[in-house]
C-alpha cells in the first residue's frame, strides 16, 4: 500500500475554503506535505503531515496532531494542539509548544526551545509513509488495496470538503508561483495569491486567485471565479458561466460560457465554442 500513498501524494488537492494568504497557507482541513517540498509559508490546519526533506519557511499550527519527518527544516515555530511527532534530524528554528504528547527523534534541533504539557518519549516515531497508509485506511474503513485504488482514483477526479489539503512531492510554493509537477484541483470559495503552474487545472467555484493560471495540459475554470491574471493552457480550456478572467486567455481550443468575461487577448488556434444558457 506504500506505492498507492506515493500515488496518492502525486496530486495537488486544495479543498474548499483554502486560504493561501500572504504568509500562511490556511485550511480547516487536515494538511499533507510530500517529500522534498520548498515551501515559503507557514502552514494552519487540523492535523498537518510533513514527509521527510522538506523546508517550511514559516510557523506550522496544527489544531491537532502535527508530524514531522525525517531531515525536515522548519524557519518558524511549531505549535500542536494535541501530540506532535518529529523524525530524525528535524530542525526547528524557532520554538516548540505542544499540548499533549511529543515523540522526538535522534538528532532534532530546537532553536528556541520547547514546551511539551504530556509525556516525551526520545524514540524514531513511525515513518509518514507508513502513518499515511493506516490515516487512509481508518479513516475510509478500507480493508484491501483495490478499494484503496479505487478511492483514489476517485479522489484525484472530484473535489470534496472531507478530504486533506495534499501538497504533491517536490512542489515549490515561494511568493511568485506554486509549481506542482501533476494535476491540480482547486475547491469551492478558495482565496489564493502566487501564479499557478501545473500539469493540468480545475478550478472549482466561485474562488478567486490573484494570479495567473498555467498548464501543460487543460484547464477548467468553474462558474463565478475570479482569475486576477492570464490563463494558459496546452491543451484545452473551459471557462464557466459567471467567470471573470483579468488577463489573456491562451489555449489550443477554448470553449467560452456566453455569459463569462476575458478582459484581455483570446487565442485559440483550433477554435472558440460559445457556450449558451446553464
């Protein structure tokens, strides 16, 4: 089941309500951080994993637990409000408050200190990979790897308010762009700031990004959302009723709802459909 989370964490998935704000990225949702991500913002969520390799620039608050693997580096303060779980090497550069337990690895460096209300154990906690297998199986009641496949699958197609906020292995979220090696899908009611780079787009309803939209693929953008910048796309693109496009859109083949708005420059060398009514 190892190489289905590894499958799994490939997909961007920001769920409804997400907040990338001008320095947290903010969700009331559980949060899920692949391997050897370069992130430049604090992270704000229910319970948040980060997987080995990876670089926060900024505080991490969890409302729950919070997990840290292996060889991770945090710029800010880690604050857990139930237990907390730091791999081997973990850096933290600023202070560390936990609220119920704290299970520390070998050669973990805090800067400020720390504060731990319940028991400290000194021991490696259980790999991420591993955590993330027995997370999707509890918390789906999945029992076999084909329903896990199965679920997943469907997960990568559809966006739902139960489900994690995933950031994808590799990902480089800095203040300009958040570049994500696959697909990405964004919720409903989002507020995102940084140009958007990604393999394939959908964009569901009524979000705002304040920034550009750029694909290797499609794009979708859903009705009532607001892009503050261009759309580009390498294959086709869809723009829903009520969406209000600041920029230029570009694309292979664009179909355009009757009632959305481009402000800028159209090109679609094979061909622009209007769409009319819902």
């Amino acid at each position: 089941m190892g190489e289905v989370v590894q499958d799994w964490l490939r997909q961007c998935l920001l769920p409804d309500s997400t907040e990338l704000q001008e320095r947290v990225l903010k969700t009331d949702v559980d949060i899920v951080i692949g391997d050897r991500c370069q992130i430049d913002y604090g992270l704000q969520g229910a319970d948040i994993v980060v997987c080995e390799f990876c670089r926060i620039n900024g505080d991490v608050i969890a409302d729950g637990d919070i997990r840290i693997d292996n060889w991770c580096e945090i710029e800010g303060d880690v604050v857990a409000g139930e237990d907390a779980y730091l791999g081997e090497g973990v850096k933290i550069r600023g202070r560390l408050q936990v609220t119920g337990d704290l299970d520390i690895g070998d050669n973990v460096q805090i800067e400020r200190g720390f504060e731990a209300k319940g028991w400290i154990s000194i021991r490696n906690p259980m790999p991420v990979v591993l955590y993330l297998v027995l997370y999707l199986v509890t918390l789906l009641g999945i029992e076999r790897e084909d329903e896990l496949d199965s679920f997943l699958d469907e997960l990568c197609g559809k966006e739902n308010s139960g489900d994690p906020l995933v950031i994808p292995a590799s990902t480089v979220l800095n203040m300009k762009t958040f570049t994500v090696p696959a697909g990405m899908a964004i919720g409903s009611g989002c507020r995102l700031h940084g140009n958007i780079r990604a393999g394939s787009v959908v964009v569901m309803e009524n979000t705002t990004l304040f920034g550009s939209l750029r694909a290797q693929d499609s794009i979708v953008v859903s009705r009532g959302s607001v892009i503050h910048g261009d759309v580009r796309g390498g294959g086709d693109v869809t723009i829903e009723r009520g969406v209000h496009v600041l920029g230029d859109v570009a694309c292979r083949k664009l179909t355009l709802h009757e009632e959305a708005r481009v402000d800028g420059v159209i090109r679609a060398p094979e061909g622009l459909k209007i769409e009319r009514g819902a």
